[in-house]
C-alpha cells in the first residue's frame, strides 16, 4: 500500500510490528473481554468490520464501503464538528481474528495508525483489542494534552463496552 496521502510514515505497523510505538508518537492499547463462543465472536467480528460498533459509539462514520477494506475511505465525526479523515490500511478476517486498521489522512485531529480486532482465543473466550500509536496533529488537539490521551483511552474502554452490549457477551467493565 502507498503511505503517500497518509500523516505518518509506519503505515500497517499496528498489523506488521504489533506494539510498535515510532518515536514522537503514544502508544495505547486495550483490551476488552466480550464473553465466549463460536457465536458471539461471529457476531462481534461482523460488527466491527461493518462498522457497526462505531456506529453504536454514536459517532457519525462516512465510509466508501459497506465492510472494512484495505483502500476504503472512512470519515469519523465526533458531535458534529470533528472530522477524522482516515483510510483503512488492512483487514484481516480469520476463523478466531478478525479486524482492520486504519490510519489518518489530512485534515485529522490526530496523527497515526488505530486497529480494532476480535479474537477467539483456545478456551473461547472473545476478546476486543483495541491498538493505536498517535500524535496530536491539529492545535486543539495538542492543547488538550493529557485530557485528549484521556479520551482516546475512554474511547478504547467504551469501544469494550459496547460492543459487548451489542453481542450480548459478559456485562463486564
């Protein structure tokens, strides 16, 4: 994939070099357990890569498809006024894994590469992690310092939460 258009150099390291943080970036990283089974890591998967789950954040997703794939344009809004113009850089759909990332374009709040991906691990259990490594790219978001790496976290916990109530997994926080 050609990094040309995106704000960062380490386009797909999220799936290539899991935990991988460039220097001058924060890296986040959590991980939600949804409950168990087959069933529920079908339902899960399906939701994230349509984007259901964000959908059901209650931010506005604008995307040039129905699924997640590489290529695809997505613009997240937050309350209306931000636009996060984004491109998915990979997907991967596997029996226990499945997921995409994708990574920032111009205009976004922020600079970097996000990845939300299901996983059924050996005993069952289906778990959502979510990874990113960023930087703020925008004024408002360097000023808002530590209280915007708050709500990156936040978002990543309540990505958990909901798409947990969306599966009908485990009510855990």
């Amino acid at each position: 994939m050609s990094s040309e258009d995106f704000t960062y150099a380490d386009v797909g390291a999220t799936r290539d070099r899991p935990g991988f943080c460039p220097p001058g970036f924060r890296p986040l990283h959590v991980r939600a357990r949804l409950g168990e089974g087959e069933p529920l890591f079908r339902r899960a998967a399906e939701a994230v890569m349509t984007w259901e789950m964000h959908r059901a954040m209650g931010v506005g997703v604008d995307a040039s498809a129905e699924r997640a794939a590489p290529e695809a344009q997505v613009t997240i809004t937050l309350a209306g006024l931000i636009r996060a113009p984004c491109r998915v850089v990979w997907t991967v759909e596997e029996p226990r894994r499945a997921g995409w990332a994708y990574g920032t374009l111009p205009g976004h709040p922020e600079c970097g590469e996000e990845s939300f991906v299901v996983d059924r691990t050996g005993d069952g259990t289906v778990w959502l992690t979510v990874s990113a490594f960023s930087r703020a790219a925008k004024w408002y978001a360097r000023a808002g310092g530590p209280a915007t790496r708050g709500l990156q976290q936040a978002y990543a916990r309540r990505c958990g939460v909901v798409l947990r109530g969306l599966c009908g997994g485990a009510a855990e926080d």
